[in-house]
C-alpha cells in the first residue's frame, strides 16, 4: 500500500504546531497502524529528520496510551479498537491519512502526537478509589451482589482511560470517563460507603481541570474502545443529584439540632 499521510507536528508545549505531509510505500495492508508509524519514523531517522512522537506501551488495547485522531475519528476509522489494533486494511491503496493528537484544553499537546492526559489522573486521585478498610477477602456469599449490578460494574470498569470520549465530544467532556468510575464504585457494596464524597469529589475536579459540559450527542459512546454506554452518564447524574440532595437534608438537620 501506499499513502500519505498528514501529520501534526508540535515540537512543544510552548510552539506552534503544523500539519506535515509524507509519502509512504509497501505497507503491508495486515500491518498494524503503530506498526506503519514505526515504518515512517525508521525511515524519517535514516534521513536525519525527527521521528513523530506518539504514545504507545502495551499495544494489545489494554493501557489506552495509544490516543491519535485519524481522519475525524478517535483511534480511526474502526469500532471497538484502540489505535494499537488498527490495522492498514482499513485503509486504501492511494489513501491520505489525517493524524492528529486529542483535541481538548484539559489534553495540552506536549509534542506531535503526545498529549499530556494527567487530568484524568487528578480526576481519578479525587475520588476514583475505595478508601474503607474493607477487611480480609470474605466468602463468596458473604457480600451478597446482584449479578445485574455485578455486570453493569465490570462493564464500567473496562475502560482505559485512554480519553477518546473526550476527543469524541464538541465540548471535551469528560462525563464517560467519571460515569464509568463512579459506576464501577457506586454498583457494590465496597463503593456506597464513600459514594456521596466520591462523586461531588471527581465533579469538582473534571470543572476544574477544564472539560465541558455533556449535551447527550453520544458520540463518547460511539468512539469508546470500550464500549463503554451512556448509562454510565445518566448513573452519574444521578448519584450527584442524591448526594447533593442527601447531604443538604443532613446539613440542615444538622442546624436544627437534630
């Protein structure tokens, strides 16, 4: 196969980026997306010419470092698969690549393709954890969870932080990403203790970290690698609303002397 693509290019935080255009031949069409990069920047290195930077660890879909925006899509133009297990047969002989970073404030471009997503992980330190003393591993029956909620938990805590809701979404929210947190918790026994403070917590850190607002475009959903739903969003809501409400009714009982 042979392709160009266009690239951006950022040498810093602190620079202007740039798009800039290569040509690349021979690429075998099972070859993987990172794989094609390798290729390009082997070759950009031979010539004397700084190699494109991008994240990547354990390319098998599971770390979510892999975040590029290819042609209009995160992790591009498949479903279900990070940019790690995207392969060139979803592409075309003659094709133009368009390769971006995450487009986002709270996602600062640090050079090419490389975004700084340490947001996420302030978001996570607020309140993404069970911090209670839960005691030794109990007996299978001894905690007893519905399966449906068993489920719908494992569900949210498949994701992976790699943040290509965010990229997704015209307003760079971040509301999937805390849903699947504060779901994961909020579905077990272990997460209701702290469930209030948890999620006024992580709220107050995503506003504060610059994500937007969610308009319900569902485009968070369609991008997830994932899968992650929107009923991740809509739980959210509603455990902000009850802990809000909950814990105005203890304040003001708490006034009256009660």
């Amino acid at each position: 196969m042979d392709l160009t693509l266009k690239i951006w290019r950022q040498k810093n935080a602190l620079s202007k980026g740039k798009f800039v255009t290569y040509n690349i031949s021979d690429i075998s069409p099972n070859s993987s997306f990172l794989e094609m990069m390798d290729v390009l920047n082997e070759s950009l290195v031979s010539k004397g010419e700084d190699p494109v930077a991008f994240d990547h660890d354990c390319r098998e879909g599971i770390c979510g470092a892999c975040g590029m925006y290819i042609n209009g899509r995160p992790h591009g133009p498949d479903t279900a698969v990070t940019t790690c297990q995207l392969h060139m047969r979803k592409f075309k002989d003659g094709d133009t690549v368009v390769i971006e970073p995450w487009r986002a404030r709270a996602f600062p471009v640090l050079k090419d393709l490389i975004v700084d997503r340490s947001a996420f992980d302030k978001i996570v330190q607020a309140g993404g954890f069970v911090s209670v003393n839960t005691g030794g591993v109990p007996d299978g029956n001894a905690i007893p969870v519905p399966k449906e909620n068993a489920d719908l938990s494992m569900d949210a805590a498949a994701c992976i932080s790699c943040g290509a809701c965010v990229a997704a979404c015209k307003n760079a929210s971040a509301m999937l990403f805390v849903g699947a947190f504060v779901s994961k918790f909020a579905l077990l026994p272990q997460g209701m203790v702290e469930a209030k403070q948890r999620v006024q917590n992580m709220v107050a850190e995503m506003d504060k970290q610059g994500f937007g607002n969610c308009t319900n475009t569902g485009a968070c959903e369609a991008e997830c690698p994932k899968l992650i739903t929107l009923e991740n969003i809509a739980r959210l809501n509603r455990e902000f609303i009850h802990s809000k409400i909950t814990s105005r009714k203890f304040e003001n009982r708490r006034g009256d002397g009660a």
